[in-house]
C-alpha cells in the first residue's frame, strides 16, 4: 500500500502548512500531499480564513522537490475547464511532472450563493462536469482542441506551455456516485479517490466501478484507487493506522492520511512508523 497526506488550509497559516508539506518531502514512505478547493471553511467559524487551494499549490511545487502534490479535489463549477487546464500545466511545469489533477463536480451551496456561482441541480452539474474532463484533457494533450458542448464551446483552442507529464497529468475523480461518478472515473481517470465510510462500503463502490470499466472497455488495472483516513487528535495515531490496514486488505492502493488541524510537522515522522508495516 501507498501513502499520502493531506492538510487543510483552513483556520491555519502558509508557513504552518508550508513547513508539514517540506517535512513530508523528506519521508519517503509520503508519496503524495494534498490540500483542497474551497473558499470558507467547512469547520468551525466559517467566517474564518480558508486559503485559496490552487495558488497555495503552486507554492508548495516550488517548495518541494519529491512528493506529488495535488488538490483533492477541484470543483468543475468554480473555473472555466479552459482556465483549469492552462493553471494545471503551469503547476505541472512548475513542479517538474508531479502534479496530480484532481476533479469533481462541487457541492458547495454556502460557497456558491456567496460568490454568485451558478450550482446546477445534480444531472445538469454532471453533464458540466463530464464536458468540462473532456476539455481539459483535449488542451492538455492535443495541439489545437475544438469542442461543441452545451456548456462549453472551444475554437482552435490552445494550451502552451503543455504539462511536463504526458498526455496530460493523471486525472484524479473524486466521488462515489455510482453512475455519473464512477462512470467519469472508467472513462477518463487514472486515480479514483473514493468518499466511503468503511472498507465494505469500498468493496462495494469498487465492484460498481467494475461494471462501468466492462461498459466502456476500461482495464480497471489503470485506475489507482484511494481513500482518506483521518487522523483523529483524539485518538492518536494508532486507530489510523488500524483503520489503513483494514483498507490495506480490502484491496485499496493508496490511503490519504488527513491530518489533524493545524498538525505540526513531528507527527510525520511517527506517522510514517506507525504505517510503515502496511507499506
């Protein structure tokens, strides 16, 4: 099994989250960091500070130099797919090659009725969403893309410079929808990160994800698949790890260990202990 960590730039300061991210760079057994795409907080005073996730990421790319980094995930409504993918080729380039693009189709009301972003009812902000994928991958991976969409129109459209990573940087689709989401994830993605609440729940999404791989001629071996375990100050670290293990056996590559708030950056390193048995 693989790991990753994940800090939230809310109710926090850069050089808090800046500082866990250099450590991470340095233990080996942290293949990948991620932040996420939100305005407000979604805990506690939400009149509080949340860093923008994307010109955070940016960097934390030229601050590190080994680990993957990504934003878990982006929300499809809150930036022309075209805007999105110029950003992603940039941080790609930025990074060298270790960007990870994550997807998703946003569910923020809070968030939209204070900016006046239009959130559409769930099929249309599907069909956004699976127009937007499309045109992000045809930027990134072709010279000229030309898309006719209802929700989006590209002429003769460019993206230069491209991504370092190629065709494009692995698009991660967050979610577990069973139609619309996993069906996005067995047409488009390399890394589904799956909301699940046990490793059942996962086994079971995943034999969904099967069927929607079969439909569309996908090898379901291409799709890495994770999940997020939380980090409980409460609990410590060891009730994470049980809980990794239990997805570990459930067939899962990749666990997202969430840190607590405001984490420092010396649980890190017995963080990596407590897991590395599972590695």
């Amino acid at each position: 099994m693989r790991f990753g960590i994940k800090t939230r730039p809310e109710h926090t300061t850069w050089a808090e989250m800046r500082d866990v991210w250099l450590v991470a760079d340095d233990v080996d057994l942290f293949e990948s960091a991620w932040n996420w795409d939100h305005f407000y907080p979604l805990t506690g005073d939400l009149a509080g500070p949340n860093f923008e996730g994307w010109s955070m990421l940016a960097a934390l790319a030229q601050a590190t130099r080994r680990i993957r980094i990504g934003c878990q995930v982006s929300g499809m409504i809150y930036r022309h797919p075209a805007v999105l993918a110029n950003m992603a080729a940039t941080i790609d380039v930025i990074s060298e090659g270790r960007l990870e693009l994550g997807l998703g189709a946003g569910w923020n009301q809070m968030e939209c009725d204070a900016y006046g972003i239009d959130l559409p009812p769930l099929r249309e902000r599907f069909d956004l969403f699976d127009e937007g994928v499309q045109v992000i991958v045809g930027l990134l991976s072709q010279e000229v893309t030309n898309f006719d969409g209802k929700h989006f129109k590209l002429t003769d459209a460019r993206c230069e410079p491209k991504s370092v990573q190629r065709p494009h940087p692995p698009i991660v689709i967050g979610g577990r929808g069973p139609r619309r989401t996993l069906g996005a994830v067995a047409r488009w993605a390399q890394h589904w990160n799956a909301i699940v609440r046990s490793p059942d729940d996962w086994t079971e999404l995943k034999d969904t994800l099967l069927v929607r791989c079969q439909e569309v001629g996908r090898d379901p071996a291409e799709i890495v698949c994770s999940v997020n375990v939380v980090v409980d100050p409460a609990d410590g670290i060891g009730p994470a790890a049980e809980k990794a293990a239990g997805y570990m056996e459930a067939g899962v590559d990749l666990v997202v260990m969430n840190l607590p708030h405001r984490a420092k950056p010396d649980i890190l390193e017995p963080l990596a202990e407590a897991l590395a048995p599972l590695a």
